[in-house]
C-alpha cells in the first residue's frame, strides 16, 4: 500500500475583523492610578504593546473600577464579519466549503461550540459541511489547523476549508481591587497570582481572523508543520485556568472571574519550544530554509518584545529588520490575542516578497508548532 501525497494549504483569502472599541496602554494606566508600584506600572509600560481591541465598550471601567461588562459586539459575530470578508475576498463560492474550523481559546459561550454558532449565523455555508471545533489550543492554534487543513484537503481534493479563529479573552481579565500590587520581584510566593491578574488587564486582547484554504491557487502555501507537546511533563502547568471545568466546577477567585495562572518558567520554556520546533521545520525534507535568518518573514508569537529581541537574537534576525516587523507590529498594535496572534500577521497589509517565511507559535498547554510559508514568485498582499 502507497502513502498518497500530501496536500499542502494554499492560502486564497484572509480577512481580519476587530471590535472597535480600542484602548491604549496609558488609557489603561491612567484607569489604574495608584494601584501598581512604580516597578510593576514600567513592566506594562514597556510590553511592546500600545493598543488592544476590546468586546467590551467599557473595558477599563470593568477591571479597575469594577463597573458590569458592557459588549459592543458578540464574540460569534466578529467571527461571522470576518468569516464573510474573507469568503468574498476568495471569490469561493460557500457552496464549496467541505470544511469549517472554528478556533478558540476564549469563546463567547460553552455550548453551542464558536463553529457551531458560526454555521448557525451563516445560512449561505452547507448545512452538511465537516466541522471542527480546535479549542483551547492557546498561542498555538494557528499550526494545528494548517495540519488539519492539509489532511482534509488531502482527503477531499476540489473541497475548501474556512477557518475561523476569534479570540474574546479581555472580559475574563479579572477587577483589580484597591489595595494594591507589586511587580514579581516585589510580592511574595503567594501574592504572585495577583501581579498575574493585573498582567493579564495589559497582555491580552480580542481579534477575528478568518482564512479560506484550497488545495491550489496563486497564494501563499503552508508547508508540514513541525510540532512539540509537554516536552516534559510538567509543561502542562506552566499555566492554567484551573477552575470552571468539570474537576473544579466552581469560580474560585471573589472577583467572580476564572483563574489564570502563570509560572515564572514560562518564558525560557517557550524559548525552548521556539527552537526545537524552528529546527524540525527547517529539517523537513524539501525545506527551502538553512536557518530562520534565510526566511523573507519571520513571523513570531510572543507576549513582550523582551521575549521577540530575545528570539531574533537566537535566530540571527535583527528585531529591526523586515523580516521581524510584522512580529512586532501586531503585538503593539493589537496586543497579545492568542490563537489570532499569527493569523494577524499574515492579514497585515503588507507586500511580503516571493520566497520561504517562518512562523512560529508556542502557548500555554503547553505546545507549540512552527511551519514554513512560501509566497509565490512576485510577491503577495493579502
């Protein structure tokens, strides 16, 4: 029995959609006045990150003022905007979608599952289409559904996938309380877990990007994704959000959101998730690349720019260069948004020029994948 070729995803259209209320860094820093230490407000100050999007039309109201969550939009419509923008960009008729992912760490509800709902909002896609739900994958998302739209792609030549990611996670950032919070080097072991709920105010923010794939076309295409799952064991605690799952059904913290929790290892961790899975990419027969320095784009999901010059250092890529921009970019402009983080990258209107990309992206879980991307000869825009 022969093993039959893989299809690699050719990219035919992306679309990003953003909530539109946005609030700056100092926006937030002026809401939280006199409650962080002079070390812990510098260490948000200088993320990398000037601007997140939010859901929620009164955001900063709701962590440091403890004012009720207002929405501006639904986390399932900002998927629908940008699963319609990207099926009219491709010209695809919706007929022709075999396969629908929805992808998500931080979904508006439970149950129906974000895919669900998706199918739900958009008549136009087939009532009998493959669907898939890739939840709470973290950072790492976007690499497992370049492997499962190169198998179904495979499995199904002439069929399209859509695929849309949509990350909400700024209305589980919990209230901060008045009394008060201390950089990491400032607050004991068991204080930690509050400096971690302010941190996640900062960090993190709300996107949609959807992707329609084909299994040929004039855009880019993904190559076989290298991957890397709890090294160690002990990987899969280096955070967690402990309660509201079935083992733990209760809300633990008073201000009534669920935990998050972050080791101190997570940093050289993902470091080393970067690099193991950056060489077993580039080790992948037919690998156009001898080094992360070659690719046209390197395009790396981080939460700091502490963490991004650190890995362009290690991978020879000067954090200025056009090669890292695009890395920068979108954690200034959009902040850290999970599994949207790369998606984001690559619907960045920008010319990328022909030639091989690297993307990289490592997350809690904890898992990371790394994939090459090929732009075609004469460049792409999305």
């Amino acid at each position: 029995m022969t093993t039959a070729a893989q299809t690699d995803p050719v990219l035919l259209a992306i679309a990003a959609e953003l909530p539109e209320p946005a609030f700056s860094t100092g926006d937030l820093l002026d809401a939280s006045k006199g409650m962080f230490s002079g070390r812990l407000t510098a260490m948000l100050a200088t993320l990398g990150i000037d601007k997140r999007h939010s859901v929620l039309a009164n955001y900063p109201d709701v962590v440091f003022h403890g004012a009720d969550p207002r929405p501006d939009t639904l986390t399932a419509d900002l998927a629908v905007r940008s699963a319609r923008t990207a099926l009219a960009k491709s010209g695809v008729d919706p007929a022709g979608i075999g396969l629908v992912l929805g992808v998500t760490s931080s979904p508006g509800r439970l149950l129906p599952s974000l895919v669900c709902d998706v199918i739900a909002r958009m008549p136009e896609l087939p009532r009998d289409c493959a669907n898939l739900a890739i939840e709470y994958m973290g950072c790492s998302a976007m690499a497992k559904v370049v492997d499962t739209a190169r198998w179904y792609l495979t499995a199904h030549p002439g069929k399209k996938v859509l695929a849309v990611f949509t990350e909400a996670i700024t209305p589980l950032s919990p209230p901060l309380d008045r009394t008060g919070y201390g950089h990491f080097t400032e607050v004991l072991p068991e204080e930690r877990q509050r400096t971690v709920d302010a941190l996640h105010s900062f960090l993190f923010a709300d996107a949609s990007v959807a992707m329609v794939f084909g299994g040929e076309g004039p855009g880019p295409v993904f190559g076989p994704v290298a991957n890397l799952t709890n090294d160690l064991p002990e990987d899969t605690e280096l955070g967690t959000v402990p309660d509201g799952g079935s083992d733990l059904p209760v809300v633990l913290a008073e201000h009534g959101r669920r935990l998050y929790t972050l080791s101190p290892e997570v940093t050289p961790r993902g470091g080393h998730y970067a690099r193991q899975t950056a060489r077993a990419a580039l080790a992948a027969p037919g690998c156009a690349l001898a080094a992360p320095a070659d690719a046209v784009a390197l395009l790396l999901h981080t939460g700091s720019t502490r963490i991004l010059d650190s890995l362009c250092a290690e991978f020879g890529v000067a954090s200025d260069s056009p090669q890292a921009a695009s890395s920068y970019t979108v954690l200034r402009e959009y902040a850290n948004t999970l599994g949207c983080s790369v998606p984001l990258m690559l619907a960045e209107d920008t010319e990328r020029p022909a030639g091989t990309g690297l993307a990289i992206a490592f997350g809690l879980s904890f898992s990371a994948g790394a994939f090459t991307v090929t732009f075609p000869d004469g460049g792409w825009r999305p």
